[in-house]
C-alpha cells in the first residue's frame, strides 16, 4: 500500500494504539510506505520512507463545517507528491488545504487553489515540521 491517511479513531481501529505516533509507526511497519495520521487540532502525523513528522495547524477559533476537512488533506498530500515537493512541504501543502477547506462553509472549498494553499501557509500552518523519534 503506498498511501493510507486514517484519523485517530480508525488508525486506533486498524492498530489498537491510541498515540497517533505509535499506530502511523505501526501501521509503517506492517507494510505501507506512507502513514499520514489526521489528528484534527493537533495536526498531522507522517510515518514513513521519507521519516517520521509532525505538522501541527495554527489554532482555529471557529469552523463552519469539518465536513471535506480530510480529504483535502489527502488530495494536498497527492498533489504535493505529483509535484516532488519534500516531505516538509508536502505536509506544509496538505495541512494548509485541509485548514482552508476548514475555514469555508461548502465541504468543497470553490477557490481552493495550488496557489491560494501556497499564499496561505504562513498564516495557516506553524512554519516547521517536528522530527520525531517512533519508538
């Protein structure tokens, strides 16, 4: 399996970790080559060949609907990877579409852009992304 993006609950599901590290590690090891485990608020665990991150959203004081929220992370995460970003700007890329689709009432963003996510990041994301350890 190349790609597999659960959130906390299913990744629990699938692993029967409850830490979002501990079941993308998992998950990783059994087999797929690229974890992405949406944490909502608390951002966006990657484990995988490229390393294991964090990327954390800035906070939100309010959203309209949630509604969309992960699958413009996942089509972020397929476009970055279509555009050989790093794993750094991928995650970059793809938390900051799921933060606008977030901030839009429709489930489908109508101005979500390649360039509106690119403008957007500095207000939407935290600028790095956090290595972590998985064990």
């Amino acid at each position: 399996l190349f790609l597999l993006k659960p959130n906390q609950m299913e990744a629990k599901a699938l692993t029967g970790c409850s830490d979002p590290k501990a079941a993308a590690t998992a998950l990783h090891e059994a087999g797929v080559r690229h974890v992405c485990v949406s944490c909502g608020a608390e951002g966006v665990v990657y484990c995988g060949e490229q390393g294991n991150m964090l990327t954390r959203p800035k906070p939100l004081l309010s959203f309209p609907n949630a509604t969309g929220a992960g699958d413009s992370l996942m089509g972020g995460l397929l476009a970055a990877y279509v555009q050989g970003l790093t794993l750094d700007e991928a995650l970059r890329f793809a938390v900051t579409a799921s933060v606008l689709t977030l901030q839009s009432s429709d489930t489908i963003r109508p101005d979500l852009s390649r360039e509106s996510i690119i403008k957007s990041q500095k207000e939407c994301i935290f600028h790095e992304s956090i290595s972590f350890d998985p064990s």
